[in-house]
C-alpha cells in the first residue's frame, strides 16, 4: 500500500481532490504498466437504510499524453515547457532530458518567475512566460529561446512588410487604373463640348466613346 495513505485519506474526507502520479496498466498493453497522473475524489453514496457511505474515485491521464500537450503548447521551436502543482513540484514537462540538463545548472522549477523576465541557464537565454490553471492552482511554465524568439518576430515582421507591400501595390496599380478610366471619360467629354462650340450641334458623346455606367456624377453629365 501507499506510505501517504493516511493523508490522502484525510484530504479526500476533507471533500478536497488529491492529485498524485500512479504506476498502472497500459491501455494499449496490459501486460505494461506506466506512469499516470491521476486525480482522486471522494464520491459519497447513500444507502437504503440512510447511511452514507464515501467511495474514491480517481480520474487519470498518462504521463506520456500530458507530456505531448505540453510539446504541442511550446511557443517556439526550442521552447520547453513544463508542468507544476500548486506546491511547485513538478509534474510532467515537453522535453524532460533538455528539463534535466537546465536542473543540474541549478534552475529551480517553480511559478516565482516574472512573466517576460530573462534567465541563463545552460548557456542559452530564456524568456519565461506562465500560465495559471484555475481550476487547481497549478502552473503551465514556458522557457522561450530569446535568439529563437527574435527570429520568429524577425521573420514575422519580414512578412507583414511583404503583405503591406502588395496591398499597396494593388491600391496603386487599382488607382491608376481609375485615374485612367475617369481622365478619357473626362477627355471624350471634353470633345463633345468642343463639338459643340464648332457649331455641331447634333454631336453624341455615346458615338465618341462607348463609356461603361459608373453610376456617379459623371454619367449625369454624359446623359446631357
């Protein structure tokens, strides 16, 4: 049996939830057995003659599967992220070899870190950015490569710049092309009037210029 059985006893007749990382079956193997975090509860059920009766309950996910979110949650190529309880012990991380190394450089896991704040370890600069879950108190922590980070930003400032730069290619290439259309409607226009100064009365503008309908003032104009 468990040497903390007694405390966990207490925490769950408390009617609190006791989180702990157990050794059980494979889902896909039960001949394996590996590590899961589990989440125990007290479930009380009341029998026919009145007496209640509590029954743990326990909920758990495999360590393995918690360790894969927390791979796909990095922020950044190069990010390790890692996962505490709400008395700083850790409970699972994305990159547990690379949480190793920074360990034994004297990094302490814990959710102390200022959010943005910079820390050295192993010879390389982190961003440090965390996550509380509310539901538990515990703390999702992300150590972000700043050189990685910069050339992330790079990267995506590089892009912006690109697209900004073909909208306003399209908004001027777009414009051109208006000043064209209005400018010939304007010199037809002008024409027609020049006709009419000539003494030829009889003169269409439709005959100069097969203009398409723009809807505004100048089609009021090409109407008279």
């Amino acid at each position: 049996g468990r040497g903390d059985y007694a405390s966990l006893s207490e925490v769950l007749s408390s009617g609190s939830s006791v989180y702990c990382i157990l050794q059980d079956k494979s889902t896909s193997d039960p001949k394996s057995t590996q590590d899961y975090l589990a989440q125990i509860t007290s479930f009380n059920i009341n029998s026919g003659d009145g007496t209640a009766r509590s029954f743990p309950v326990k909920t758990e996910i495999s360590v393995a599967a918690l360790q894969k979110a927390l791979t796909n949650a990095r922020l950044t190529e190069g990010s390790l992220v890692y996962l505490i309880d709400d008395r700083g012990s850790l409970i699972a991380s994305s990159d547990p070899d690379s949480l190793s190394a920074l360990l034994s450089d004297n990094f302490h896991v814990n959710n102390t870190f200022a959010d943005w704040s910079t820390i050295r370890s192993c010879g390389t600069d982190y961003y440090v950015y965390r996550h509380r879950l509310s539901s538990n108190n515990w703390w999702i922590v992300s150590l972000i490569p700043r050189a990685e980070y910069g050339r992330q930003v790079y990267s995506l400032s590089l892009l912006l710049l690109f697209f900004f730069a073909i909208v306003m290619m399209i908004a001027a290439i777009t414009s051109s092309l208006l000043a064209r259309y209005y400018t010939n409607r304007i010199s037809v226009l002008n024409s027609a009037i020049n006709e009419v100064k000539g003494g030829n009365l009889s003169v269409q503008v439709s005959r100069l210029t097969p203009p398409l309908p723009s809807g505004d003032e100048m089609d009021t104009l090409y109407q008279n």
